[in-house]
C-alpha cells in the first residue's frame, strides 16, 4: 500500500559518484560469473550448474545494496565529503568482499545438496569471522550514511514523516550489521557453529523495524494531512 506522503526525491539526475558507484557494482556482479567458462564435458557442465545457486544468491544480496544505494541517492542527493567518503569506503568493501561471499555460498548450498567439502573444521570460525566482518563493514557504512543524512534534515528540509522514514532505513541496517558482529563473537567460542545460524534470526529486526516505524509514519502522516 502506497505511503499518503511518499519520500520526496532531492536528486533528478544521475551524478558522477552515482555512474561510477553503479560500474562498481557492475564490476562486482560481473566477478561473480568471470570464473565460470563454457562447459566442455557433461561433468564440467554439471560443475556449472551447481555454481548457479550460489551466484543467484550473491546476485539478488549485491541487487538489495544497490538499490539501497540508489534509493539513498534519489532521496537526498547528498554530494559533501562525509557521504563521498562513506560510498567510498562502502565500495572498497563490496568489490574486496565479492570472491568470499562468492565462496561462503558455495559452501553453504553444497551442505544443503549434501555435497561433501574438503572444508577442515578449524577453518570455519576463521571464515564465519571474514563473513561476519564483511556483513557489518556494509551494513554499518549504509546505516553511517542515513544517519549522516538525518544529521542533515534541516539542511536537506526533510519533513516528519521523511525523518521517520530516515531512522527507519538507519535502525534496519545497524542490526543487519550487528548481526555479523554477533556472528563474529560466536566463531570464536565454543558455539561456533551458531555462528551461521545466527542470520536466519535476521527476520526478527526486518519484521520489528518497519512495523514500529510504519505505525509512527502513519501516526504522523494522519497529523500532517489534518493539518
């Protein structure tokens, strides 16, 4: 159901950190299927096939940043140095964490079609670890850059509901990002093996955060068209 008062966009035009964001994570998507050459036996063909889960996965994780990212631009259109350093630091991230994540979905989907991995045990608390700092370095850098932009609501004119609208998308990606610090502190204990595990509780905040603030949304979207 669309929103009474929807977000205003501030940026009409595509600007140049924009087109050079959107060829970085062109780049980084096209790494995803680089490695993958055309099959020349049924066995290499068969190899391929069971790669196109984990690169679907991957794929669809890289689409939800992107428009994330696009959508922050549309709306605030913010240029000055705290956000360029910011987008900066988030797309060294995404082209560095591409192969690990890559890899750490490969594992994942071969347990689940009950392929055998010539992972050894020791080495999972190190990879949950890489994931994990991967997962908050994105995440915390997307939630850093709205609230750079709910620190700049008077300049950016942004009203009650694009406030709320602001907080929600800063709250919603400050826990995808303690997630992976949770998982972090787990692969260094005894309970390392809940530090997979751990992301399937993601739904918890995804469910929570959008219903508190839609319910304040509407809340302040009832007073302002009164008003």
């Amino acid at each position: 159901m669309p929103n009474a008062i929807p977000f205003r966009n501030r940026s009409h035009e595509v600007s140049r950190i924009e087109a050079f964001s959107d060829v970085v994570f062109g780049f980084a998507i096209s790494l995803l299927v680089v490695s993958l050459e055309a099959p020349k036996t049924y066995a290499q063909m068969m190899e391929m096939l069971r790669g196109f889960l984990p690169f679907a996965i991957c794929f669809w994780i890289f689409i939800d940043i992107w428009f994330e990212h696009h959508h922050f631009y549309k709306r605030y259109g913010l240029q000055d140095s705290v956000t360029m350093a910011l987008n900066t630091f988030l797309l060294f991230v995404i082209l560095f964490y591409v192969y690990p994540l890559k890899y750490m979905f490969t594992l994942f989907t071969q347990e689940i079609l009950g392929h055998p991995s010539d992972l050894p045990a020791s080495a999972a608390p190190f990879l949950y670890t890489v994931y994990g700092l991967g997962v908050a370095s994105v995440f915390w850098l997307l939630a850093a850059m709205y609230g750079h932009a709910w620190q700049q609501r008077n300049e950016l004119q942004l009203n009650a509901v694009e406030e709320i609208d602001t907080l929600e998308r800063v709250y919603d990606n400050f826990f995808m990002g303690l997630f992976g610090v949770v998982s972090i502190i787990l692969a260094q204990t005894r309970w390392h093996n809940a530090a997979g595990l751990i992301y399937f509780l993601v739904c918890i905040p995804k469910t929570l955060v959008p219903w508190t603030m839609g319910v304040k949304r509407s809340r302040r979207e009832a007073e302002m068209l009164a008003a």
